[in-house]
C-alpha cells in the first residue's frame, strides 16, 4: 500500500488539521481493490502448490499402478524343494506346479596339476611358451629358463584367460595348479608346452574335467553348463548342489504376500489422492480448504474417472472385477483391500487374478485402464489437471500486472493529495500570517 511522504512532526502546521492521517485514510478507503488482487493473488498461488501436491502424490499412484500392470508384476510365487539337492527360486511370470527331478551330475571346472617339482620359489630351468586354449580363446604365457613355479603361476594370472594358478603343497612335493574359472563342457583347457614340459598333458594329471550338470525333470534329461538351471520351468531358476539318489520335488505355488504389499501401496496412494482432492475442493459439508479450488471441476473428475475405473468389469474370467479379489471402494470413497479374499482368489484360480489386473496379452487389464486414467491427468504437457496448473500460473501474472497498475494509482493519487494538503496548509499559513498582521495593527491603531 502507499504511504504517505509527509512528515507526521510537520503535518497540518498552519492549519491544524493531522493531513497525513488524513491522507493515510483517503489511501486507505481507496484500496479495496488492490487488497483483493492481493487476496487473490495469495490464494491462487496456494492453489497452484495444491495442485503439484496432487499432481506428486498421482506419480505415486501411477508408480504403484504400473507395478501391477503386467503379468511378470502381478505374479507372485514361491518355491520349495524337498530336499537340499535343488535349491529353488522364482521369478514374476513364474507359475504353479509341482516337478520331480533327480540330479545325475553336476556342472564342474578343470582343474589340471603339473608333475611333482621339489620346490617352488627356484628356478626350473625351463623355458618356452606355455598355450592356454578355453573354448575358442587362445591366451599364451613366455616361460623363462630363470622362473620358478611361483613366478609361472603368477604369468598364468596375469594373462588373459578365464583360469588360474596356484602352488599347491602335498608335504613333500609341489605342483603348479590350473583351474578353469568357468564350469562346463565347452570351458574345457588345452595346454601346449613349446620348449618344455611340466607334464600338463598327462592325463593323470587333470584330476577334473569340465563337465555340464545333468538334471532329470519329469523324465526329460536338461543339461547346463553350470549348476544354475534357468528357462527348464518358466520363471524358476534351479540351484543344484549334488547329486541326487532319490528324486526330489519341487512345487511352485502361490505367494499372496508380494502382490498384498503391492496392492497395499496402491491402497494407500490412492486414498492419499482422494483426500487432497476432497480437501482442496471440498466434500459434502466440509469447506474447501482453498477457494479457488471449491467445487472445482477438474478435481471431481479425477475422483469419478479413478472410481468408475477401479470398479470397472475386465475380461470373462473367475474373477473380473477388483471387487471380487478384495480390491474395493469403501461408502466414504476411500480403497480397501482385503487379504482373506484375495488370498481364496489366488488359491482357486491365480490365472484369472493375473489377467483381471495385467490382462492376457490381447486385453487390457484394470491396471492398465487405470494407468491411462491417470495419464490424462497427469500426463507431462497434456494432461488435463498439468494444464490447470498452467492455466492457474497465468492467471497469477496477470495478478502481478494489475496489482502493479493498481499500486501506481494509488501512489499518484497519494502524491496527489500530499501536494493538495501542503498547499492548504501552505494557504491556510499565510492566511493567518496577514490576519494576525492585520488584528495587530488594529490593535495598536485605538
């Protein structure tokens, strides 16, 4: 607001009249409109900051939505195993079943011994080129007439090979000792001794070949080339650890407990939603927090889009609504989850609970609908409540225009009334000079 440049100490001299509380109260009554801009302008401006409270707690209700929106997302399965032979794990488009398996061989590496030296640390008196063949990778080592089994075990390390070397000690004699780094029939090593021999050849001398594991299942032989079984049952990995004499079963079946928490975050998100939107617009008899936002129209839709979505029917299965697995919306709006029934539907049929919230492939499921629900709100540049927000933001500008404009008048129109006053005063000064002149020379004429 303008404030008067008149000096209070100064004010109403000559005629006694306070003109700058006067002023002050003219300026005063006169502001009526630029304190409604400004009201205005306050309250637009909490309604924009409401809006991207709603627009950040959308985003987390999108991110909790879009984890459910496929199939690998929704399911939620555990394995277990009979006996510690396979060990099991699962993955999201894991299904249920029980297999029965017996483990005939495991995945090993080579591992290849030199002939006995007497020590390890003096030189051997050999020297060449030792080829070390891994599948199609060839890697060679330069052997000198000075190195010992520490120094050649050392070169092996440092090359480029996927196997390594040490000095292995039985108590009398010392051996240089290679291990392929990868198990495997096809990660196999092949020597070549030019120039020397430390016996890496000799058959006796690999003590264990590279080998795949071998597991039966449900009488059909899989093979690997390491003791992790990935892609026999879809979604399972299988970790051998020996050798079986009994079969071993593996079952694969439902886990409500990592679809609940997912659903439990969408719980929460969306009733998070739903109570910023009721409070900024308004619900029922309550006031709206904002009135700018009271009743807005772009609020209330998000709340029917997102309801008439959640309770919408999808596909013919078992199960085809949110509703009939546990998923529903409360009389006061609000979303609940119940976990007995979710838990029944995922034991009576978890394909249908799959294809109701991720779909089968060729329908959308109810995740998916919400999602794109969700998007024409808050989709970046063209959603609908990201262009009220826009649209709030230029009506905030056009505020400080006309606030300004505002501001200037009434500080012309104070400028205005100093002058006015200070030269009434002014007047009224010199007026009373010549009357005080004139009543003195009247008195001194008697």
């Amino acid at each position: 607001m303008a404030t008067s440049g008149t000096s209070n100490s100064l004010s109403g001299v000559g005629s006694g009249i306070d003109t700058s509380a006067l002023i002050t109260g003219l300026i005063n009554a006169d502001s009526g409109t630029l304190n409604s801009l400004k009201s205005k302008q306050t309250s637009t401006q909490s309604a924009v900051s409401t809006l991207s409270d709603i627009s950040t707690t959308l985003s987390t209700l999108q991110s909790a939505v879009d984890a459910l929106s496929t199939t690998s997302g929704v399911g939620s399965y555990s394995g277990t195993s009979s006996g510690t032979a396979v060990a099991v794990s699962t993955g999201g488009n894991a299904l249920p079943g029980t297999y029965s398996m017996s483990v005939t061989q495991l995945a090993k590496e080579q591992r290849t011994y030199s002939n006995a030296q007497t020590t390890a640390n003096t030189a051997l008196g050999m020297s060449g080129t030792l080829g070390i063949q891994i599948g199609s990778k060839n890697s060679s080592v330069s052997i000198a007439d000075t190195d010992t089994l520490d120094q050649i075990a050392s070169k092996i390390n440092g090359a480029d090979a996927r196997a390594s070397a040490s000095v292995f000690f039985d108590g009398t004699s010392y051996r240089l000792q290679i291990r392929g780094l990868d198990t495997g029939r096809d990660n196999a090593i092949a020597f070549s001794q030019a120039g020397f021999d430390l016996g890496l050849n000799v058959a006796a001398n690999t003590v264990q070949t590279a080998q795949n594991s071998l597991v039966n299942i449900d009488g059909f032989d899989v093979e690997r080339s390491s003791n992790q079984v990935v892609g026999a049952i879809q979604g399972v990995t299988l970790a051998l650890t020996a050798k079986t004499t009994t079969p071993v079963d593996v079952t694969i079946a439902s886990n409500a407990t990592g679809l609940e928490t997912k659903l439990q975050a969408i719980v929460s998100a969306y009733n998070s939603v739903l109570a910023k939107i009721n409070t900024a617009a308004g619900h029922g008899s309550a006031a709206a927090g904002n009135s700018v936002l009271a009743s807005d129209s772009t609020l209330r839709s998000i709340s029917n889009k997102l309801s008439t979505t959640l309770q919408s029917v999808t596909g013919t299965g078992k199960y085809s609504t949110l509703g009939s697995v546990g998923l529903s919306l409360q009389k006061n709006g609000t979303l609940s989850l119940d976990t007995g029934k979710l838990e029944a539907a995922l034991s009576a049929d978890p394909n249908s609970v799959s294809n109701l919230f991720a779909g089968n492939g060729t329908s959308t499921g109810v995740m998916g609908s919400l999602s794109k629900s969700i998007a024409t709100y808050n989709q970046t540049g063209t959603g609908l409540l990201i262009q009220h927000q826009n649209d709030l933001q230029s009506r905030l500008s056009g505020f400080s225009d006309r606030i300004n404009r505002e501001q200037d008048r009434l500080d012309s129109y104070q400028a205005l009334l100093t002058k006015q006053f200070t030269a009434m005063d002014t007047t009224v000064t010199s007026n009373n000079s010549d009357l005080s002149y004139l009543v003195n020379l009247y008195n001194s004429s008697k």
